[in-house]
C-alpha cells in the first residue's frame, strides 16, 4: 500500500492533491490542524472513493508531530509520499497590519508555517520516508518565491512584491535544493512546485476571484511530482510546464 500524508489538506489545493492522489490508488493521510475540519474533509473523500483517514497535524507544533509520526509508524511502518502544502500568506489577508516591506512579525508569521513547518514534518517524517521503498517529498512552494522572476522585468511575477510570503517561498526552494543533496544516497527524492495561481482561500477574496485555475488543475503538477518515478527530478522545481526558474 502507497501511502501519503498531506499537510493542510482539509481544504483548497491540500484537498485537491488528496482527492487526485487518492484516485491513482494511494492511501491518503489528510493533514489538518482542526480535528473536525480533519474528519470532514476525510469522509468526503471517502464518499469520492479515496481511502483517507485524518491526522491531527498543524506544523507550528513539533511537539505534535511526533505522536502523529508515531501513528504512522505503528499503522504502516513507513511514508511513501509527504506533500508539504500547509501554507499561509497574511500579508494578503492582513494587509491592513502590514507595516512596510520589513515587518518582522509578518516575515515571522509566515516563515513560521511555510517554512519552519515544512522543516519540522520534514524532520519528524524522515525516518519514515527512509523506510518506504521509494520516497517522495514534495514542497508546494511558488513562482512568487522565484529570485529570477522576481529580478526579470519580462516575468509577470515581477511586479508582485510580498515580501515575507516570497521570501518564505524562496527559503523553501533553498531547503529543497540542500536537502536533495542531503538525501543523494537514499532513496527519497525531493522537488519543489509551484501550482499556480489557484481558486482557494490562500489570498482572500478577491485572490480567489481573480485566479484562472482551479484547485483541481492546480494540484496536478503536485500529484505529478508526488510519484515522480526513481529515474525522475530530485532538487528540481517544476510547474504544469515544466522546470521553474530558481
Ligand atoms: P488554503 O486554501 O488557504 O489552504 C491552506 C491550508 O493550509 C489549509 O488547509 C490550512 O488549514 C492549512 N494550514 C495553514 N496553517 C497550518 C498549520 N499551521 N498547520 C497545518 N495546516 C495549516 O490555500 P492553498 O492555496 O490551498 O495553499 C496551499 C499551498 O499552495 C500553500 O503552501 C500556498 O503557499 C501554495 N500556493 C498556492 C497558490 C494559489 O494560487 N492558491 C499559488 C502558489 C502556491 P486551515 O483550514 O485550518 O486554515
């Protein structure tokens, strides 16, 4: 049995990825921070044919990550898959409380989920993800988070500036550089994607609106990168078109 956990899957692309995964055969762990929202998100899957069961997971406590990975380990001895999706960006949401381009508690809010939590679930799941035949870690990170795009005045990502939430997204593809390299001998493979800009709750409303691509479409390349085969891409970033300028 391929089993994988999703972190922040109760919802949006989270959810998408797990439905997606979860049609290709493989056992889903839904992540959520919120037990209920957990177990909700977890029966409709179910009533969509995917064997999915919740955990109890919000990745600004290590604390508790590690009776979560316990659970893993007693139930199934290993983790094939880990998606890394849980992520915020308050900038957007709490624009009015954004004190400028350097506002040490938003960087703080934000690298505390899109980046110390993929950090954290990395390390309370590794073990895991070396036990399983073939593991996979993907990082759901962003094209906003790319420096080249940022620096190229051609890209449409370079009039965007979210200062904590790029500069999160770009920690994040450094983690998945370094770890990539880390994880050269062993069997896990690691990638970074960018979904692209997607129809969920990440931006607020008008985000929501405003996005050309649904949660379905965005989780494809997420799900695509979560199998990736033992000959594929590890350290790489990729979108529905392939690889992502870092
Ligand atoms: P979303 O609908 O707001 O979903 C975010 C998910 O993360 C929710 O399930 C949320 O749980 C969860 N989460 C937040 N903080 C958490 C924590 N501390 N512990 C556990 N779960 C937590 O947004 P989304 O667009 O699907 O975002 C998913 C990922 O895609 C993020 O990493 C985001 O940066 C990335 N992304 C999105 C877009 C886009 O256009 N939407 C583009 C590029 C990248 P609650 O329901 O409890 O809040």
């Amino acid at each position: 049995m391929t089993i994988a956990l999703i972190t922040g899957a109760n919802k949006g692309l989270g959810f998408a990825t797990a439905e997606q995964l979860g049609r290709s055969g493989v056992k889903i762990l839904v992540g959520s921070r919120d037990s209920d929202k957990g177990a909700e998100a977890a029966e409709l899957l179910r009533a969509r044919d995917v064997d999915a069961e919740p955990i109890l997971l919000d990745v600004t406590d290590p604390a508790g990550l590690r009776p979560a990975a316990a659970r893993v380990r007693e139930g199934y001895g290993h983790l094939d898959i880990l998606v890394n999706n849980a992520g915020v960006l308050p900038e957007a949401t709490e624009s009015d409380r954004v004190r400028g381009p350097a506002d040490l508690a938003m960087f703080k809010a934000t690298f505390e989920t899109n980046v110390f939590g993929a950090v954290a679930v990395i390390e309370a799941f590794l073990p895991l993800l070396e036990a399983a035949p073939a593991g996979r870690i993907v990082n759901v990170s962003s094209t906003m988070g790319s420096l080249q795009d940022q620096l190229d005045p051609e890209s449409p990502y370079h009039g965007m500036v979210v200062p904590a939430y790029q500069s999160s997204k770009a920690a994040l593809n450094a983690f998945t550089v370094v770890l990539s390299k880390a994880l050269a001998d062993t069997r896990v493979k690691v990638n970074s994607v960018c979904p692209g800009w997607v129809q969920t709750d990440l931006g607020g409303p008008e985000n929501k609106a405003a996005a050309p691509m649904t949660p379905a479409e965005g989780a494809t390349i997420v799900a695509e990168m979560a199998l990736v085969a033992g000959d594929g891409a590890t350290g790489g970033f990729f979108d529905r078109n392939g690889p992502v300028r870092w």
